[in-house]
C-alpha cells in the first residue's frame, strides 16, 4: 500500500527473501520471476482462442467482497488523475471502467456458478500475463496489514519509530522518487536505510513509535500496519513514499550467513531471533537499502490507487506495465484455514489490481493481499506459487 503501497510480498519472500527458486523432486532450480519484459514487449497477450479461457465457474460461486472491491476500482478511475496511466497494454481508461461496470451489471443480475461463468465469455476478451518466460507463469506471493502495539510519543518501551515522509523528499506526480532537495536547490539521491538509521536526518518527523525494530521493518515491508494505541485505539498508518531505493533481500543474506536454512525461515521465527538484539536487527536490515516513509489513514488499509484494499480480492503488480484497477482472474494454489490448520488448496477467484509492492517487479510476479492481523499474516507467510494471472476487458463493439 506501495502503495499507498500495500507492499509486496508474502512476507516470507519479501522480508526474508526467497529470491525465485522452484522445488521439484528435492531439487532447487533458481528461476528470473522478476525478468524484465524485452523492449516493447506487453506486459499481457490476448487469448484469441475463448476454447482456451480459464474455466470461471468456481470464481463464480463464492463472491463475497467483489462488489466492494469494484466499487473501490470505479471510485479510483473516476479521478481525472487517473486517466494519465492510460492506455496500458492497449486497453484504455474508458475500457477498463466499462469493464468494471460490466461485471457489476452481471453480479446484480443474480446469475452464479456455471451460468454466470458462461457469461463472462461471452461478454469479456480474456488476456493473459505473459509471466516470466513468455508462457504465463506468475509466482504468487501474499502480503497482508500486521497489527502491532504502539505509542504516539516515545517511551521507554516504544522506542522505535515510524517516520513521516520528509519535507525534502522529490517525488513525480505519479510517485516516483527523484531524490532530496538540498539547500541550493539541487537534488542528489535519498540517502539508503543504514545512514537513515545511523543519523538524526529524520528527527522530528517521527509518526509513531513501536516496542522493537524489527517490528518496524515488518511494517516497511508490507507498507502498512494496525497499531494499537495505550489507550486502546487502533489507528492505521500507510504508505507515504519510499527513498527510491531499490529492494534486496535481508532473507537471502541470513540465508547465506547461516543464521537459517530456507525451511527455518518464518516470520515467527525471525521475530523471536531478533527480539532483544536491535544492533543485530540494525546489522541486517542495512543490508536492505529500500526505506518507507508514513502517514496516518482512516478506516481500512489502501494500496498504491489510494483506495481501500480488500482481502481475497486485492492484488499487487507492476503498475508500470500492467493496467491498474482492471478485473483479473487468479488460477493458482493458496494457502487457507481447514479446521485451524492451513493447508494448500487450488485457488480460482476474481480480484482487482489495485496495489503495488515494492519487490513485486515484472509480468511473473502477483502479491495476492490476504487481510490484517496474525492469521492473515500465517496465511502471507506460506504464499508462494506458480499460477496463471488473466485480465478481463469487456468486448469492444458489442450492440
């Protein structure tokens, strides 16, 4: 809420860093999912074939939070600022939101299951994410709000903070970070994370204050957090703006350090190791020069069109080159709760692409947003698989 970036990732691939491996038969093949598209490639390609769309039917039995969802798409596009995004692979501003409107109109018709899903082919182009290889393949990953004790002034206990977005800080009208500004007006790159801790250059734009630092990298991270205020309130804070820094892996550098084998690798499991040692937390999270600023919000968490998210139907891609708040169609497996176990099962489902994440770069990657608080948290944590990611733009021409 790259967002506001919701960012990112499961948070085991984006906190900890799995930096694209496949696992077949015991064996680690390390795969590009974040491979740039080559030059003029789209980011998505028709399906000329409707013999080869997806099978919508299960997507269109369980519908709980779509309409919401679209409603929060059409509240974005109905900004005249979101017009200079457009077109993206082709598709255009007025497109997207007949689109939108479309699959409203056959929600509130009643239709469910089989016959709504003949519908949408009937009515929709289906394109598909190139993916990574050109194939299709998209790895999912899952990111979710984490809630975290907090203070709004500094505390003997709460002594970490979340930092409100500088003054100096340059950014584009569409967010893209230019750099500081610096008193004879010239602008030179914003410094990374390691001097940012290790200098005073933020005093006086603290936001908020939480109980350890590590906590405050998870909520870098994510880009978003609950914080639970000492009197009980429960406040929202989200992303403001980053450094421009690019992200690395603190995950695959622990990794490599030997502190753990990838199967150890959990957020529970990090939080415990580094509880206690903020020198230790400082030491690794250095390594990660991506730094995000804050800023309070009221009601849900928002992803990077500054519109609410949605759990199970908000994801996050690279808005550069995919059309942002379009209806898509996710073919996947996710994790999810079987009598308090979590367990792997197929996922089909309709989502909105209305968020962005700070590692989730190129057409092989999808941050599949899953909720607030720990067991949407459990759930982020084992989100990593291969899928397939469809767009679905109203047929053009239709009497």
């Amino acid at each position: 809420m790259r967002r506001v970036f919701l960012v990112s990732v499961f948070v085991v691939f984006l906190i900890f860093g799995f930096w694209g491996c496949k696992f077949e038969w015991g064996e680690v093949t390390e795969l590009d999912y974040d491979r740039a598209l080559p030059p003029g490639e789209s980011a998505l390609r028709k399906i000329r074939d409707p013999r080869l769309y997806p099978d919508f039917t299960l997507g269109c039995l369980d519908l709980t939070g779509l309409e919401e969802a679209i409603d929060n798409s059409l509240n974005y596009l109905s900004k005249p600022s979101s017009e200079r995004y457009f077109p993206k692979c082709g598709i255009s501003h007025h497109r997207v939101v007949e689109s939108l409107e479309a699959v409203k109109g056959l929600l509130d018709s009643g239709l469910r299951g089989a016959e709504l899903s003949e519908a949408m082919e009937r009515k929709f182009d289906v394109y598909m994410s190139v993916g990574y290889d050109g194939e299709g393949t998209v790895l999912y990953t899952g990111y979710y709000t984490p809630i975290f004790e907090g203070s709004p002034v500094r505390t003997e206990r709460f002594r970490y903070p979340l930092y409100k977005k500088p003054d100096n800080l340059v950014q584009t009208f569409d967010g893209e970070i230019l750099g500081r500004r610096l008193a004879d007006g010239s602008v030179e790159p914003y410094p990374g994370r390691a001097v940012i801790e290790s200098s005073d250059i933020l005093e006086g734009k603290e936001l908020v204050w939480l109980d350890d630092p590590f906590k405050v990298y998870v909520a870098h991270v994510q880009g978003s957090a609950k914080i639970r205020m000492p009197d009980g309130e429960l406040i929202t804070v989200g992303y403001a703006a980053s450094n421009g820094h690019e992200y690395k892996s603190v995950g695959k550098k622990l990794v490599e350090d030997g502190v753990f084998s990838e199967s150890e690798l959990s957020l529970s499991s990090m939080l415990s190791y580094f509880e206690g040692k903020p020198e230790l937390v400082r030491e690794y999270t250095s390594f990660n020069p991506r730094f995000i600023f804050f800023r309070k919000q009221k009601g849900a968490p928002r992803g990077s069109l500054n519109e609410p998210v949605t759990e199970w139907r908000t994801i996050a891609t690279d808005k550069s080159i995919f059309p942002r708040a379009a209806v898509t169609f996710v073919r996947t497996y996710l994790p999810q709760y079987d009598n308090g176990e979590v367990v792997q099962e197929i996922y089909s489902g309709f989502a909105l692409d209305q968020d962005t994440g700070g590692a989730v770069r190129a057409a092989g990657r999808c941050d599949f947003y899953m909720g607030i608080g720990e067991k949407a948290g459990k759930l982020a944590g084992r989100t990593r698989k291969e899928g397939k990611l469809y767009y679905l733009f109203v047929k053009e021409n239709q009497e």
